[in-house]
C-alpha cells in the first residue's frame, strides 16, 4: 500500500485564513521533508523535519515519529502560497531515497 | 546554498529515439538522484548513485539507465524514448544517504511524440 498519504487532496482558501496539509506514513523514517512546487514546476524545500517542531516565518512544519504523521502549517494565508505542497519521507530502511506524497494543490483566493 | 543544475530544461523526443538528460551540483555531495513526476503526482525514484562510476536502481528503473561519470554529474539515458516516458525529471543531490536534505534541481520537462 502506499507509503505517504497527504491530506487533503486540493484546498481553496480566503487569503488570510489558517491552513493545515497532513502527512500520514505507513513505515518508520529517517526524516521528512517538505517542499512547494510553484506552478512552473520547481521544488523547493521548505523543511528538513525529522522530528519535533520547526518555524519559518508563517510556516510551521510538526513530526510526530509514534504517531507516525507529518503536518505544514500556514498562517494568514497570501495569494502567493498558491501552489502544490509535497511531504516527502525519508525511510529508516536504508534505501537512501524519498518516498513522496501525491501533494495538496493549496489555491488561496484574494 | 546547494546548487543544482539540470539541462535541457524542456525537450520534444520522437518515439524510439535517444534522450539524455543530464545534472551537475556543486555542492560536493556523494549522492545524487533521478526522479520523474507525472502529472498531479509526486516524485519517484529511477536511479540513484552514491560514488563515481556507479548507479543503482530505484522504484521504476526500467526503460532508463543512468551514468554518473564523476562526483558532480550525473545523467539519465533513454536509450528509446517512449510516450509513456512523457513527463518532468527531477535531479537531486545529497550529503549522504538517509538523514540528510535532498537539494533538487529545476527540473526538465520531457514530451515523447
């Protein structure tokens, strides 16, 4: 089955609203990281989380290893969040790849 | 910050014939990846090589080979290109393997005819 599950799937927001991506794994990692895709298509890595909390701005990226979940948090929402958002994991087994989500297309609405 | 580069950043390829794409980092990083994401769907891995002169298969390896002729390069070869090989190629570089960031390119746009 598949490994990372993200949810939602898409999600529409009034800029200014909160929002909240999931990452839910099937397996035990390493680490997990977090990217936005811009709609041209580039990646860029937002965090490198292998647990615990980190902030960046009006982001915060949470890792819970024992309940094996990932979340991105968005604070005050702003047009130019728009994007695709991709968790990705890194497994504990050894195989020195990541493991990617489908991804959550985040539109924020003027 | 780490600097990865890829080239062609957009290619048309017939059907059958060869493709090369290649990356280049210059962040003195031993392991490098190739990854393909087809639209609406995240990334997944084709090769991955952790030393010069020597690649290793990933989840969908087949119909690709790769080459990595020194530290900084690395390339993925589709010796006959197939419409089913459409989609955007993510290269990525990294400290090591496992509990390190992955730095990812910009990635190239492959459209087989």
């Amino acid at each position: 089955g598949q490994q990372v599950q993200q949810s939602p799937a898409s999600l529409v927001l009034q800029e200014g609203e909160n929002a909240e991506l999931q990452c839910n794994f099937s397996t035990s990692l390493n680490s997990m990281q977090w990217f936005y895709q811009r709609p041209g298509g580039s990646l860029v890595s937002l965090f490198y989380n292998p647990s615990g909390t980190k902030h960046s701005g009006r982001l915060t990226s949470t890792t819970v290893i024992k309940e094996r979940r990932s979340s991105l948090h968005i604070s005050s929402s702003q047009t130019t969040d728009s994007g695709t958002y991709l968790c990705a994991l890194d497994p504990s087994s050894g195989s020195w790849q990541l493991i990617f989500g489908s991804g959550t297309q985040l539109t924020v609405m003027p | 910050e780490a600097a990865v580069t890829q080239s062609p950043r957009s290619k048309v390829a017939v059907t059958g014939g060869k493709v090369t794409l290649s990356c280049h980092q210059t962040n003195n990083h031993d392991y490098m990846y190739w990854y393909r994401q087809d639209t609406g769907h995240g990334l997944r891995l084709i090769h991955y090589s952790y030393v010069a002169d020597s690649t290793e298969k990933g989840d969908i390896p087949d119909g690709y080979k790769a080459s990595r002729p020194s530290q900084e390069n690395f390339s993925l070869i589709l010796e006959l290109a197939s419409l089913s090989q459409t989609a955007v190629y993510f290269c990525a570089s990294s400290l090591t393997g496992g509990e390190y960031e992955q730095y990812f390119g910009p990635g190239t746009r492959l459209t087989v005819l």
